[in-house]
C-alpha cells in the first residue's frame, strides 16, 4: 500500500529512516532492509556527504523500489538554489519516487530567533516556487520540462518548543498546509506528556503527524544527543536505565516500545531512526507489537 493511502485510512504508519551508502552499492543495505518489508510503510533515504564522497541517495531509492519498498526522498533546502532544488526533484520523479521529505532547515522547520524565521520564509518560498512549477509540468526559468511531478510531501517540525507554541511558529505550520504538507514530522520524541502538551496546543490544520522515534542503544548515545544535539532532549531517567540495565539491548527495546505504545494513542505514525542498527529493526518492530 502507497504512504499516501495508509495516511489517508488514517492508519498507523511506520516508516524509518536510513543513509545511502557512501562510495558503494546498496546491497547490503537492502538485504537488512529485506527483513521489515512489507512490515514498514516507507524508507526514507537521508541525504549523506562525509569528506567529499557524497551518497547516490536517488539510486538507492531505485534500489529499494525495485526491492518493493516505498521509497522516501528526504531532502534540505537551506543550502539549495531553485535550480539545483528543481534538478533533484525531477531526478527524483524520474525515477519513480512519489515521497518527499523536506526540512526547511538543517533538521526542523525553525526556531525562535528572527534570523532563523526569515530563513525560513526564504526557504519555503523557494520550494513552493519549485513544486509549483514542476507541478504544472514547467521549469522555473519558464521553459516546458515534457512532465509534471507530483510528490506526497511531508514537513519536518520542531516538536519541543516548551509550555508555549509560538505563534510565528504556528503561522509556519499553517503556510506549510497550504503548500500542500500531506504530513508533519515531528523531531526525535522522548518524552511522551511533553509531546501530549505539543500537539493540545498545537493547530495540526488536519494535516496527520508523524512522531520521530529515535532507537537509543546506549547511555551513550542518550548522552551524546544531549551534548550535541539539544540539551534535555533525552530525559535523565532514560540515561539512567540505559546506563545501569544489565540487559543493554532489552533496555533500548523495552523503552522503545514503550514510547510507541504511548504514541499509538497520540499520533498517526512513528517514524524510526535506527542510527546505523537496520540490521535489528525488526527486533525493535516485534518489542512494539508492529505488524
């Protein structure tokens, strides 16, 4: 079944995400992948850069269509022209992609300084320039492209602005449903009653959410997100228990399936980010009762 159609039976979806390989073909990443299909709703594929070498992120969506996976092309604006915006939206309709997800920034919509809001302003504007156009089957410096594309679009945003949902923040959200978001996703959530008092004060414009499940396997890991990613993101109870259970692996699914569990009531998916660990996937997926 399409993304789009589980959304819209209002299903709980699950998808996950994960990294095209650097330098290398996909294979070993879609034989991991082999062991969730038909038990995950889509893939998202991130795009990777590390010392020059730069991940076929398209192809590897090729990979996994062929492999009867619902492929996700996962996308940043911040560093993109229209040009090159449009250039990879079409290689990706191309290849027979349906599923975009874009950040408006590096990781989530926005944040609270005015820089940042006018970023954006900027970005949004330019990709709605670009859907748009391709949309209607044009490119944007005027001339015909021969197609028009057409993408499930799906937004990131910030889930964890604290006791009050700013209202710019709230007005960006709404310009997103107007662009044509199918889907919000929302950053890694841990706290479930913080996440519970997001979304009661949060206007979701009838647009589904989907909550970003992170898969903590360590202390460490835990730990790292709080020094280098957001302070407070992981809460200390679950440092704690990664830090001191015996079991380290039934800890990391216990709290994951728990969170899931929470969210099943909340929201209308999850969305999976396994940090390198596809190969244990379906393990987490049987801890949470998914499919």
């Amino acid at each position: 079944m399409k993304l789009k159609e589980a959304l819209t039976r209002k299903d709980f979806v699950v998808t996950s995400e994960v990294q095209a390989p650097m330098g290398q073909e996909p294979g070993d990443l879609i034989e991991n992948l082999k062991k969730v299909r038909g038990r995950v709703d889509g893939i998202a594929l991130s795009e990777s850069e590390f010392e020059g070498v730069v991940g076929d992120t398209i192809k590897t969506c090729e990979a996994l269509k062929e492999n009867r996976f619902e492929a996700i092309y996962q996308t940043t604006t911040r560093d993109k022209n229209r040009l090159q915006l449009q250039k990879d939206l079409i290689d990706a309709h191309d290849a027979g992609i349906d599923n975009l997800l874009v950040f408006t920034e590096d990781y989530r919509i926005t944040g609270d300084s005015l820089q940042e809001m006018m970023f954006f302003h900027v970005d949004a504007g330019k990709l709605e320039s670009v859907l748009e156009h391709i949309r209607d089957g044009h490119a944007v410096e005027g001339g015909a492209i021969g197609k028009k594309a057409e993408f499930l679009l799906g937004s990131g945003v910030e889930s964890s602005w604290g006791k009050n949902v700013p209202d710019l923040e709230m007005k960006e959200m709404e310009e997103m449903t107007k662009l044509g978001t199918g889907y919000f996703l929302t950053t890694p959530i841990f706290d479930l009653e913080r996440f519970e008092k997001f979304l009661s004060r949060t206007n979701t414009f009838g647009v589904p959410v989907i909550a970003e499940v992170m898969i903590l396997r360590t202390a460490g890991m835990a730990q790292f997100l709080n020094r280098h990613l957001k302070s407070g993101l992981v809460p200390e109870w679950i440092v704690q228990k990664l830090l001191k259970a015996p079991d380290k692996e039934k800890a990391s699914m216990e709290l994951f399936a728990d969170t899931v569990k929470g969210l099943q009531h909340l929201c209308q998916g999850i969305h999976i980010i396994t940090i390198g660990g596809e190969e244990k996937l379906r393990h987490y997926l049987d801890a949470a009762g998914l499919k």
